[in-house]
C-alpha cells in the first residue's frame, strides 16, 4: 500500500515542476509544446542549444514559431527558428517542419 502511495506521488512530481513530456527523436513547434505537451516559454528559454544555431534567441522573443527537438529525458533541443512560421503535424509520431514560403 506505502509503495503504491509512494509511486503515485512521484507520478506527479514532473507535473507539479512544470517539467512537459515529448517523444525522444521527435521534432516539435514551440507552439504544440506549450499549448500541448506541458512545457512553458521560460522551459523553451531554458532548452539546450548548438553554438552555430541562429538566430539565438529567435526574434522578439517568438518561441512559438521555432522548432525543437526532443531527447531522451524529455528535454528539448532548440534547432532553428522558422521565418515562415511553423507547421504542426498534429503528433502521431510525425516530426513538426518549418514552414518553406514560395
């Protein structure tokens, strides 16, 4: 009974951290991690990102419109910012693109 309460509680702790879930190898939109998958713009600011990757931080601030990629440990990757805006894929394992203007 201890255990079950004890893994119960622990369950919770991301959740009561703010901390959000995402499949690892998968490439999300700013806007579907946080209107979906529980993460916030001050945990996008936080996200990891390479020393060639630019614009670093993306434009006014937009988050939203930039693409991250998830790892193993659910913490997200900045990868680029998209000019044009970004695609949601709607999940299903499908990786989020930037939008390419014509």
């Amino acid at each position: 009974m201890k255990t079950t309460a004890v893994l119960g509680m622990l369950a919770l702790v991301p959740s009561a951290l703010g901390l959000g879930t995402c499949h690892a190898g998968q490439r999300y939109c700013g806007s579907w991690l946080i209107d979906k998958d529980g993460y916030s713009v001050a945990d996008l600011q936080k996200a990891v990102h390479g020393p060639n990757v630019k614009p670093y931080p993306p434009p006014h601030d937009n988050w939203r419109d930039s693409l991250f990629l998830c790892n193993r440990r659910n913490e997200i990757e900045f990868m680029e910012y998209c000019w044009q805006g970004c695609h949601e894929s709607g999940g299903d394992g499908e990786n989020d693109v930037c939008n390419i203007g014509f």
